[in-house]
C-alpha cells in the first residue's frame, strides 16, 4: 500500500505532546487513524531519539493482546512496562474493545512520566462520549479521510484524473489497494452497509433499519440543500413511510454522533445568530455518500460544495452556511424582503471569511449572480469564490477573490485571512 504523509495530523500530535492530556484521535471509521498512531508517530518518536522500550504500543484489536481488554489487566501491564522516571509514552489501539476503558485512561493520568495517545474506531468511542467522560482531560484530534492533497501525492495521475476518480471514490485510505473502479465501489458499498450501518444499528438498537436507509438516500440526494426532520417526515409521508419527525431527529443525531454526516447550521450574517432549522447535511467522504446511491446522482456542482465544507473542517476552521436579508426593488417599484444563502460561512478564532462555491461562471450574469449575497455584506472580511478546475487566485474589480478548486485544494495557506 502506498505511504501517506498525514502531516496535517502528525503534526497535531507532536504539537501536543507532554500537555498532561490524553490525546484521542476520533474520527470515521477506516479513516486512518491507527496508521496514524502506530506508523508515523512512533516513527516520529523513534526518530527524535525516544528508545523503543519507553514506548509502549498496545494494539488491542491484536488477538495476543487479548487478555489486556480487561481494565485491570491493561493498567498493570502499563505500569510493569514503566522502567524508570524518564518519559514513556502509551500508545493504546482501538481502545473502545476494552470495557470501562474511560476509568483506566483517567488512571494514567495520574502517572506523570507517561504520556498516552489513544485510538477508537467504532460508534463506542464518539467525540460527544469523549466530552463527557473526561471532562477538560481529554485532548481530541480529529482525524478525516484522506484530503485530496494527500490522494494527489500519491495518485500518479495528472490532475484532471485524479479529480475525477476522488469525486466519485471519495479518499478512504484502503481504496488505495484496489487497481479497478469496480474494485472500489465494492469496498466502499461493503465499508457503508457492513461496518457503519451495523454499528449504528446495533449501538442504538435501531429496530427500522429500512427507514434509517431511506433518511441516509435522502441526505445523499440533497447535498447542499436544506433539511429539517419535519420536511424529511413529509417526504417520506408521500413515499408512504411513516416515521416522525422526531425519530428523523434522533436518526440524525446517531448519523453525525458515527461521524457518517456532518451538520452545517445557518447562520444570519447581519443578525449574528445563528438559526437551528433548517439545516445543511454533509458527507463525511464523498465515495460513500455516492456508494450509498450506488454511484448515481454525480452532479459534480454538489460533490464539489461537499469536498469544500469536508477540507474546510479538515483544516480546522468552523464552517456554516450563511444567510442573508436583503431588500430589493421588484419589476412593479415594490421593495420586497428576500434572503439569499453565503455557502459558507468560514471562522477561525477572531477570523472570517466568506466563500461561495460555484463549479462555473461562464457568463458574466453567473458572476453577478454569485457574487450579490458577497457584496452585501457589510463588514470587511474576505469574499471569495471557489470555481471548478484550475484557476490562479485573483481579485475582481470587486475586490472579490476567485480561485480554481484545484489551487484551493492543494494550498492549505491559501486561505490565509
């Protein structure tokens, strides 16, 4: 299998260590994070000159470390592995197998020479379930599949190529195995039906299977669109499925809780606050979204918004969509209130920008068209357009900023506020 330089989140975990925290690396199932761990950070151990005895690799998924599932098992071994006050470091491999796991963790904490990284992997081991067990002791990196920055690195193909094949598969890092599309559409329908929709189905005791199905197709079908429980309930209603809106509400939230969805809010730019519904939902990886439609449905406008909103939230910035209300004159002389969306609403810290995703602009009324909601907006933050292929960034008469996804894809500086 090819090596990925996950760098991004390497560089996480070397920023963050000896910070008397435990470092839990979330994210998706498959998604890479064991690799990350017991690869690339011992390996950034060893290379910084830590001796191989001080690190203490515990892959509990490893059938010979069966017998340290057991809580008590597991903190004794640890403890014997400790050999003097120098710093050890434990590396502790989808840890959602042992029972009780958030009770021994808190225990090493109390150890001051060893500082511990673990991993999760199922639906056990969940950012909401991390909040709550350990309460301000816990240091989460979350991790994504791969950005198409780390597929490109490794594709051998030329852009157009490799673009094409990551908007259809999406980036689960064990496509990079399989030679033929029919190969990866295979994995990723097993991936979808086998381990997320198992998990969910059996971690929240979810009798009607079929209608958690029916709610994934019509998140799948509506990317960029906005949902509410209530207008899923409706449609479903004429599809003569019945299932409330709020069980359509709980479904959600067992979607996003599997890090399967993710949840954009609406946020009112001139009201400053935020809306709850309707909402926007968000594959995760956009190979499953699509093998979940069984590779139907590829209207490249939305998996482009879809890969967007994924690397924004890869690059650690907060991102909701934007809404703003704006009064116009009609054809009759009449104002008239309307609201137009900002695709994104983009923060980090005390910074913001705003962004507009737009596959072409191929008439100067396109670029009118997308570029209103950005010019109404008052404050000074910067506007910017995202269109299909390859474009250098560069500033309208407008002051608005235009790029190609490809230049936004493979620069994560290129944002820079």
């Amino acid at each position: 299998m090819k090596v990925v330089q996950r760098n991004r989140y390497l560089n996480q975990l070397i920023r963050h260590k000896h910070n008397g925290l435990i470092k839990i690396i979330s994210g998706i199932r498959r998604c890479g994070k064991s690799y990350l761990l017991s690869e690339l950070f011992k390996g950034h151990l060893l290379a910084c000159g830590v001796a191989e005895q001080r690190i203490i690799y515990l892959p509990l998924d490893d059938f010979i470390n069966k017998q340290y599932r057991q809580p008590e098992a597991c903190y004794h071994y640890v403890k014997s592995r400790i050999l003097d006050n120098e710093m050890h470091y434990l590396l502790l491999d989808e840890v959602q197998m042992m029972e009780g796991f958030e009770d021994v963790l808190n225990g090493f904490l109390h150890i001051k020479n060893l500082d511990v990284y673990v991993t999760g992997s199922n639906s056990k081991f969940l950012s909401t379930d991390i909040v709550t067990e350990f309460r301000g002791r816990g240091d989460e990196i979350r991790v994504y599949p791969l950005s198409f920055a780390e597929y490109f690195s490794v594709a051998g193909e030329d852009w157009a190529a490799a673009w094409e094949h990551y908007c259809r598969y999406g980036g689960m890092p064990a496509l990079l195995m399989f030679q033929t599309g029919e190969d990866k559409a295979r994995y990723l329908q097993n991936l979808y039906k086998e381990t997320y929709l198992k998990d969910m189905i059996a971690r929240n005791r979810i009798q009607h299977s079929n209608e958690l199905e029916e709610l994934l197709s019509v998140i799948a079908s509506s990317i960029g669109g906005l949902l509410n429980p209530q207008k899923i309930a409706d449609t479903f209603r004429s599809k003569k499925v019945v299932l409330s809106a709020p069980t359509i509400k709980q479904y959600l939230n067992y979607l996003q809780e599997s890090f399967l969805i993710a949840k954009a809010l609406r946020y009112d730019i001139k009201g400053r606050k935020y809306i709850s519904t309707p909402a926007k939902y968000y594959f995760t990886d956009i190979g499953l979204r699509n093998a979940k439609l069984d590779f139907r449905q590829q209207e490249e406008t939305h998996l482009m918004e879809n890969i967007i909103f994924n690397e924004l939230n890869a690059r650690g910035y907060n991102t909701d969509v934007g809404v703003l209300e704006l009064t116009e004159v009609d054809a009759s002389g009449k104002r008239v209130e309307k609201k137009v969306e900002v695709d994104f609403v983009v923060n980090k810290g005390d910074q913001r920008c705003y962004i507009q995703s737009a596959f072409s602009l191929p008439t100067f009324e396109k670029r009118q068209q997308e570029e209103r909601p950005l010019m109404n907006i008052a404050d000074g933050f910067k506007k910017i357009i995202i269109v299909g292929g390859s474009k250098q960034p560069g500033y309208d008469e407008n002051g608005v900023l235009i790029m190609g996804i490809k230049e936004f894809l493979l620069n994560d500086a290129v944002l820079d506020f």
